[in-house]
C-alpha cells in the first residue's frame, strides 16, 4: 500500500511527526510520501519521502493543522482539488474533517473559543466513545458529506460519503498519551494546555475511529 500523507503539521514534531508515525502504526504499508504544501521548512521525520506535489497512491490521510479552513489560504486549493478529483479513499482528522467537507459543497464557520478537551462523541449507530478535540472551526453544513457522529458542542463530529470511501473525524484519534507527553517535553504544549486533556479514561485511536470503519465500506 502506498499511502500520501497530506502533512500539514510538518513545522511540529510531536503533533507533526509522531502524530503521522502514530497513524501510520495502524496500516500495514510499504510506501509513505509526506506532502506539506503549506510549507517550506519542514521538521525531519526520518520516513516517508517528501514530496512537492501529490503522487499516485492508495489512500490519501488529511491531518490537522494550526491553518483553519474559514481562513481559506491560497495553498488549500490544491487541497481541495485533490479532494475533488481522487479516486482513492480519503481520510480526514479536524483540518482533514473540515476541508473535506468544504470542498464538497459544505460549510466552516470559526467559534468563539477554542475547544481543547476530551468529550463523549455518540454515533449515529447508538456508540458512545471518548475522543481528544482541540479546534476552533466546526462543521456546520457536510455538503455531500453525510454526518454520523456528534457531540454536545459540536454537532458534526464525524461524516462519511454516500458514495466515495472518504471519512472524517473532527477529533483527533492520533493523539494518544505518548504524542501528548512528546508536546509537553519539547515545548509544543505547556502543563497548562496539557491538563486540559483527560487522558485517564479509554481514547479512541485510529484504527477503531478509520480503519476499520474505512474497511467497511469496501
């Protein structure tokens, strides 16, 4: 499988790299490419190939990124031509999550605050999991997205296509203790920050939140 990692915490090394090396532990894979097109710099990884342009792939994943999509940048259209115009499944967490659905016909609109805590996030199948936020803009209107998840401060917390194998996430099941811990050593989080994040119940990760889920609608 070859995967294209549209990398846009690629300035970060915690919430960047070992958030994608954290997504990646889910996939059995013998290809990465790193895509960042909002950046010139980027912090060395130590895997995957760099790439300037997006490449042939099996799967496209859509990070979270300190950009935000109601402040559209000129960078984010190819963006959201690639989303437009794929033919591989797509996979999108918080940034990923909105600029799929804006670029399908939807909406994004900036909160007043910030939302940085663990919540209770209900699908439409009656499960409850926990799941670590931390975004200012939400998900208003899915375009052709279909939503299928919420939670008490936002009510598009999770969509899929009716047609195109593409989910969303607006949490962020990469971020797991060690990637949080990561942050706080190096400086990317300060304790304050960190203690907004209650890591002492059961988390959501990547595999239950988009793997298997993604396998479903094949």
């Amino acid at each position: 499988m070859h995967i294209l990692i549209v990398d846009l915490l690629a300035e970060r090394q915690a919430f960047g790299r070992e958030g994608v090396r954290e997504i990646l532990e889910h996939f059995e894979y013998a290809k990465v490419s790193l895509w960042s097109p909002h950046v010139s710099q980027r912090v060395d990884y130590e895997f995957g190939t760099v790439v300037q342009e997006p490449v042939e792939c099996d799967l496209i994943i859509i990070t979270g990124s300190r950009r935000n999509v109601s402040m559209w940048e000129p960078w984010m259209d190819e963006v959201a031509r690639l989303i437009q115009t794929s033919s591989v499944p797509i996979l999108g967490i918080c940034f990923g999550h909105q600029i799929i659905a804006a670029s399908l016909g939807g909406r994004v609109v900036r909160a007043d605050e910030t939302s940085a805590f663990v919540s209770e996030v209900t699908y439409d199948d009656g499960r409850v999991i926990n799941a670590l936020f931390t975004h200012q803009d939400h998900v208003v209107d899915a375009g052709e997205m279909i939503p299928i998840a919420s939670t008490d401060h936002c009510s598009i917390a999770a969509c899929r296509h009716p047609d195109r194998p593409i989910l969303t996430v607006q949490y962020h099941p990469e971020a797991v203790s060690a990637v949080i811990e990561e942050a706080l050593r190096i400086g990317e989080m300060t304790q304050q920050e960190r203690d907004q994040f209650d890591l002492s119940c059961s988390i959501i990760n990547v595999s239950d939140a988009l793997v298997g889920p993604l396998q479903s609608l094949d």
